[in-house]
C-alpha cells in the first residue's frame, strides 16, 4: 500500500508496518517506536530533497539521476542533452526601462546565435579560471571563432576575464551558472521535486582555478557540490557498475572527446573501487576544432569556385545581420555535415542565398565532402589524440596490453577514423563505444551522487534507508554487496598535473608529480636567499601541457619581533648561558645569524582536489602561514600589485631607508591580504579589501617622495635606547607619542596621515641638536664596521667624550668635549655620503 506520504506493509509480527516519510527533519534516521495495535511505526527522516549529477559539458550539458536505475533527466524542451549556450536577449526598446536581464539558455538560445552571435556565449566552460593573457584565450579573441568580446575584468583581477553582454561584464562562472540554473530548474520540475545536492563533472585535467570557478558558478546556481568529479572517472563509474562483476579487476582507458575538449584517464576498477591511475588530455582539442578545419577547407573550395582573392574580407563585407548568420549558420550545416559522414560515404555542405557579391549577384556555398576527404583534413586532430593517448602510456609506464577495456565517450568519438586509430593502437576487441556516449558521464555523475547522498533507495524494496545501512531494515536486501558490484564504493582520485615551486634562479621545484594518488601531501626545506630576507614570496605552478600554468602564490612575512627572538635565543647560546646554552652541548647552534633562514613548504592535495599550501620558518615557530590556494581573485589581484611594487623597488635606484619602508609595509599588507577572502563564504571582505590596496599605493607614493617611516621609526627606538638619558623624561613621553602615533598610521592610516605623522616624530628630533650630532657619529660608526673598520675608532671616542659629559664638569671641560665631538662631525657626514645611499634590494625569493 503506498501513500503521498508513506508505506503500509505487513511485517513479520503479522502486524503492519507504516514506514512515514518525515521531511526535512534533520533528526537520526532508523527510529522505530511501536505503537498500539502491533503495529510498528519506522520514522525515517529522508531528505526531501533529492541530489543528482552534472555532466556540464562544454558543448552540451546533461544531467542525472539514480534511484533504483540511473535515469537521464529530460530538459524544459523535452530533450537530454542542453547545449552549453547562454545569450543575453534585450526586447527593444525595453531594455532601458527594465534593468533585470533576459537570460536564455539551451536550445533557444542556440538558435538566438544566429540573431544575435555578440551577445550569445557558447563554450564558455573554456574560458573558466582563465585570464585574457592566456595563450590560448588571446587565440580565440584573435580568430574569428568568437562574437563575444573578451576582456580583462575591471573589478577583478588582470588574471581574470569578463564576457561582454550587452554593455555589461560577466565572469565565465556567473555565465556558467546560468547553464546550471537552468539545468537545476528543469531538474526539479521534471523530478516535481527540490533538488539541493548534485555531483558536478569538470574535465581530468582542469586546474585548481578552474575547479574553483566552478564551484563558484554551482553556488552561484544555488546548487550545493557534493564532488566536483573527473569527465572520464564518471563515464568509467557509468561503465564499471554495468560491465565490472564482484570479483573482476579491470584497466580501463576512457577516452573522452566532445565538443570542445579531449580528456583521457586509466582507471582501475574492482569491487566497486574506482582507481584513477593517471589522466591525460587536451583542453583545446574536440568536435569544434574539427568544425573550423571544415569551415576552412568549405570556404576555400568556394572562393576557388567564385575566384574570391580573399574570402574572409569578402564576408567581412556583407551586411553585420547577413554577416552573423552566415557564421552561425554556417557552423551549423558544417557540424552537420561531420555528423553525417559518421554513418554516410558522402555528404554536402549547403548554404545557400546568403552572400551576394558587389554585383549584388549570389555567392553560394555548395560543396561536396567525401568521407575519405573528411578523414584527411582531420588526420592531423586524430593524430595529436593518438599521440597523447601514447604519451599518458608512457607517463604512468603503462603499456597497451596492460589495458583490458578503451571506452569511448563523447560526441566526437563517433568518427570512424577516430574509432579506427584508437583500435589500431589497442585492437579491435579491447575497444568499446560507449552506448550513450554523449549521456555516460552524467550517468556516473549520478551514481555517485546517489553513493554520497544520507538516504538512497533499496533497490530491492524502494524504501529509503540510510547510507550507514548494511542491508534494507525493511526487505533485507543485501545493500553492502549490491554497492560493491552496481554501484561506486569508492573513488581514489589521482593528481591531474605536476606541481611545482618556483625558485629564486628561475627554476622549478618539483613538490607533487602528476597521478600521484590522492590525499596526498610533500613538505620540502627550503633556504631564503639572502641573510635579511624577511619577505616569502612562494609560487605554486602546474605544468599543463608542458607549459606552465599559476595556481597560486603564499606570502609568508617575518617581522622585527619574530626575528629579535631569535636573536636573543641566539645571543643567550653565544654567552653560554641561559635556557639556549644547552643546545650547546649538543653542539647545535639555534641558527646562524650569516646565513638565511630555512622555510619547510606542505602542499596538500585532498581527494576533492582541493590544494593547501603552508609554510612555516623552520627557525621561527611563529612564522607560518596556511591556505587554500587560489580561492579568491581580489586577493590575487592584491598580491600582484604587492608583487609589482616589490619589483619596482628593485628595479629603481633605491637605498636602504626606502626599501626597509617597502619591505616593512608588505610584511603589513601581505597580513592584511591573508585576511581578505572570508575563509568560509569565499566571499571578499571589502573593507580589508581597500585598506590593503590603499596601503600598497600609500607605500608606493611616500617612498617615491623620500619619506621612510619605517626608518624613523627604528632612529627613534635607537635614539630612546642608547641616549635616552640625556632627553628629558616629559620630552621622551611625547616622542614615544608621536612614534606610536606613527607605527598606527603606518597600518592603517591614509597617505596623508602618513606624512603628517612623519613629520610630526621628525621634527621632534630637529628640536634636539645634540641627539641629531649623537646619531650622525653612532651612523659612522655603524657604517664604518661594515665597510671601514680602522676608522671607527675616532668616532666612538667622540660619542663616549659628549654622553660621558655630567652635570658636575666645569664649563670648558664641556666645551672641550663637545669641540671634540663636533670635529668629527664633517668625516662623518662624509662617510654617511659615501656609504649609505647604496642601493639596496629586497629579497622574496627561495632556493634549494
Ligand atoms: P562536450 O562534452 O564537450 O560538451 P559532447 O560529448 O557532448 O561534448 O560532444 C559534442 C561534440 O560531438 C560536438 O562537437 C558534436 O559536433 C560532436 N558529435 C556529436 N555527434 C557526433 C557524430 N555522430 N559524429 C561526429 N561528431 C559528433
Ligand atoms: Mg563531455
């Protein structure tokens, strides 16, 4: 007997069983009470919401779910798949009075392309976690391959990139989110049903920037990401639950090439594990690319036809609306006509009444594609998938007999020629067409959902019953052996890329390799590279591809105190005594004050993927620093400009004063950076956000204009230190005033404030012409040291004959010494002349 909103069943006591769905009562499932008349009441709390998976596709996206079966969920329009296309209409004239924009996506939108190409997005999965200077990105904005106009973000950062639509800019991510949220309300209408949870597919080698924007689109779709899981690991799970039995281990290469990317991935799968062992692919490679090799090899059989010189400039010609059809259109009938010759011989790629000549005369496009010319113009894509097919092989040191099974999934893995090379390498036997290969990954996507959701369905009975549940309480199927043999008990994911560290002289560290399995952490020692250093500057990159790829930097700052700490841990072993003397015995020293620093670096990669870097200064405890990389681009957008002011600095002619202020206010700022990103909404919090930006340039403008806070300040404390006894105590209150005045509005003061904070501790000192002379000499000193030992001696003389003065002396005794003290004083100025506007650098770098 079911009910809306529950189960009757007879159960073994003869009496009968109401099994009650209470909804959204975050309680304990499994609670059962009995009640009067033998009957047994089973209150489960199921989550009235259901989770599902997304395979969102850079072409088309598609979306699942499991209960008993896995089931394809069927969009607004009726259909599986939803192309990956978002426009932004305007109703004319109405957009000036309604504000609210007008997205549409999937089909309708698609067919809106040719209407509209300017304001109409398709592929924008490529541009996720992208800026405009990739290599790759710039390409896209150069071809004609796109209508939309790509540009730097004005409020992100110069690595991230906005969409035009309509006068206004979208980040890749909120465009991807419009796909979700479309996918999430057909989903919950189809379903009659709310849809909170859902596993989301990215492709195996997406980058941590990429992986976190779309986690940012998902909840900006207002969908909650149980996993973000790999395009082949979900097709292979899709695979694996229907073709893998209980006691069958297998090796399975999926090879998985749509629209607009080719991902490969080796996995083995075995009692329900699904082990990824190493992934491979290119993000630029798929169906569209094959698209603009035909658009080409089209267009010039008909400027040869029409003897157009040059055919491009010729449809630049045409009118914007003929012009914009055309491409669309165009794109249409070609992809068409690749589709076709997947089952045909032959086919005809037809355009026609469009373009029209200066005569006004029509120029049609009518042309003839065999299979076998097909196969030639895309040998060289065929190839280069072969080859990286052959390269993932060799990486994890694989060879092709060690492969029990080659799936194929993805709309372009329909190309006999492609089935054929695949084949050629593996054999005909081994290689199989995924039977839906285009629905496969949200397939898996769901399936796993389906495993990490609380409540799942029995399969033998229907009745929910929690995860935990070993078999059904209500049927007593056996639910443990069920998931090993249909379903995913578990996922070892792989490391998708290289990860390195930089180094000072330029070279890369490797700290993760690539398919390394996951969780998995690496810790390294590092030195600083220079004595002084109290700047980290450490990058983290990928290699894609060969190439490099940021994923992030971590700053990690030593201030005075960390390091006077250490300094008098240090000073207490030298003397031999106190606590730090031990460690003499030993015959350890606490650090050595001539070399730099050591730095350990952790990075840790989570089985979601998720990158943690930390570093800590093996000397100093207190110096440490931990985060999840690349979360945030105003941080990012910060520490570039950080970056770009330290960079400055070092390229211009700057001395010690000016560069221990820039030093001094990055360890400031890089604390305050740290602090921007919320650290459990991801969101920016803006105040911190334009205290920091405004210190980097308040920094900027007072060392361009010779003001060095930071080196008063350090005169200041030396002056109070070493002759403080000759300042009267009332004139001592106010300079350490005006000092702490000062050190505030370094943190956190307007550039202003800065200046009149400055001026007002240095004129203090102007008051005080004797402390001016003292500091002169102790300078010489200082300096003489370091460069000219021999001639120190006369200055300390001079600067024991003035604080050695006391009140008991006569008036030429007095006058003697300070005669004395001041004779030096042009030999002084000299040598400061001469030494102390050396340049100077700042140091962020680290080495082996
Ligand atoms: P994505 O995962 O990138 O969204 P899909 O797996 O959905 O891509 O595949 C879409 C691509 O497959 C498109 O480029 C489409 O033209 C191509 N495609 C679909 N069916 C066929 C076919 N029968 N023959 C060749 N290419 C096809
Ligand atoms: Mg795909």
């Amino acid at each position: 007997m079911n009910h809306p909103y529950g189960r009757l069943s007879y159960n073994k006591h003869g009496g009968i069983t109401a099994t009650i769905e209470v909804m959204k009562v975050p309680e304990p499932r499994g609670l059962s009470y009995k009640k009067n008349f033998n009957i047994f009441i089973n209150v489960r709390t199921v989550y009235m919401s259901k989770s599902i998976g997304i395979d969102l596709g850079t072409t088309n996206s598609v979306a699942a779910i499991k209960k008993v079966h896995t089931e394809i969920i069927k969009n607004a329009e009726g259909e599986e798949l939803t192309p990956s296309c978002v426009t932004l209409q305007f109703k004319k004239g109405l957009i000036k009075f309604f504000s609210k924009e007008n997205f549409v996506v999937g089909r309708h939108a698609l067919e809106w392309l040719k209407q509209d190409p300017a304001n109409t997005v398709t592929a924008v999965k490529r541009l996720m976690g992208r800026s405009v200077n990739d290599p790759e990105v710039q390409k896209i904005i150069k071809s004609r391959r796109s209508a939309n106009s790509i540009v730097t973000h004005s409020r992100g950062t110069e690595n991230s990139l906005a969409i035009v639509l309509g006068e206004k800019e979208f980040t890749p991510e909120q465009l991807s989110a419009k796909i979700l949220e479309k996918i999430h309300r057909d989903c919950e209408a189809y379903l009659g049903d709310d849809v909170e949870y859902a596993v989301i597919t990215v492709p195996a080698y997406f980058n941590d920037k990429q992986k976190h924007a779309t986690r940012t689109a998902a909840a900006l779709a207002g969908i909650k990401v149980q996993r973000l899981l790999p395009e082949p690991t979900a097709a292979a799970i899709s695979f694996g639950v229907d073709n893998v039995e209980n006691d069958d281990a297998r090796t399975v290469l999926v090879f998985d090439f749509g629209g607009g990317t080719f991902d490969i991935s080796v996995l083995t799968i075995s009692g329900g594990q699904f082990i990824e062992q190493g992934k491979g692919g290119n993000m630029w490679m798929g169906g569209e690319d094959i698209d603009y090799k035909l658009i080409d090899y089209v267009l010039s059989r008909t400027s040869e036809e029409y003897e157009i010189e040059d055919i491009h400039a010729f449809i630049n010609d045409q009118e914007t609306q003929v012009k914009n059809r055309f491409s669309a259109e165009l794109k249409r009938v070609v992809e068409q006509a690749k589709i076709d010759l997947s089952d045909r011989e032959k086919t005809t790629v037809e355009l026609l009444g469009l373009l029209k000549d200066s005569d006004g005369d029509l120029v049609d496009i009518d042309v003839d594609l065999t299979r076998d010319k097909f196969e030639e113009i895309i040998a060289p894509v065929v190839e280069g998938a072969m080859g990286l097919v052959k390269k993932l092989l060799e990486q994890i040191h694989f060879t092709t007999d060690i492969i029990d099974n080659v799936l194929l999934v993805g709309g372009s893995s329909r190309i006999p020629s492609v089935i054929r090379a695949v084949k050629d390498i593996f054999g005909e036997e081994k290689v199989l067409l995924h039977k839906r290969p285009m629905l496969a990954i949200a397939e898996g996507a769901a399936i796993l959902s389906h495993r990490l959701s609380d409540a799942l369905e029995c399969p033998g009975c229907g009745v929910q019953v929690s995860q935990s549940e070993k078999s059904c309480p209500d049927c007593g199927f056996d639910l443990d052996s069920h998931m090993i043999s249909h379903s995913v008990y578990d996922i070892i994911h792989s490391a998708a890329h290289d990860y390195h560290i930089c180094l000072d002289n330029g070279e890369k560290y490797l700290l993760i390799e690539k398919n390394t399995p996951l969780p998995c952490e690496r810790t390294e020692r590092f030195r600083l590279v220079h004595k002084y250093q109290k700047l980290v500057n450490m990058k983290f990159v990928n290699m894609v591809n060969d190439e490099e790829e940021s994923i992030g930097d971590l700053w990690l700052g030593i201030d005075d105190s960390m390091r006077e700490k250490l300094y008098e841990k240090w000073y207490e072993w030298e003397s031999g005594s106190g606590e730090g003397a031990k460690e003499e015995d030993s015959g350890e020293k606490p650090f050595d004050p001539e070399s730099p620093l050591s730095v350990d670096v952790t990075l840790r990669i989570d089985e979601n993927n998720l990158v943690e870097v930390a570093a800590s200064i093996v000397e100093l405890p207190d110096a440490e620093i931990s985060k999840t990389l690349s979360r945030g681009k105003a941080d990012e957008k910060l520490f570039i400009a950080l970056e770009e002011l330290i960079n400055e600095t070092n390229a211009g002619d700057y001395d010690s004063y000016e560069t221990t202020e820039i030093t001094s206010r990055t360890i400031m700022i890089i604390s305050d950076i740290n602090k921007v990103i919320d650290d459990h909404t991801g969101e920016v919090i803006e105040p911190v956000y334009e205290l920091a930006q405004r210190n980097i340039e308040t920094a900027r403008k007072l060392v361009s204009e010779g003001i060095t806070c930071q080196s008063l300040i350090y005169y200041c404390e030396h002056v109070l230190q070493r002759f403080g006894v000759l300042i009267p105590p009332g004139e001592r209150e106010r300079i350490n005033k005006k000092k702490k005045h000062l050190e505030d509005m370094m943190l956190r003061g307007t550039y202003q404030e800065n200046v009149d904070a400055y001026e007002a501790l240095d004129k203090v000192f102007d008051k005080s012409p004797m402390i001016s002379v003292l500091m002169t000499l102790e300078k010489a000193v200082d300096l003489c040291r370091e460069h000219e030992p021999a001639r120190s001696a006369k200055f300390v003389g001079a600067i024991h004959s003035l604080t050695s003065i006391s009140d008991d002396e006569g008036k030429d005794a007095v006058a003697a010494k300070f005669e004395k003290a001041m004779s030096c004083l042009p030999e002084a100025r000299e040598l400061i002349a001469k030494y102390d506007n050396i340049k100077a650098k700042i140091y962020k770098g680290i080495t082996k």
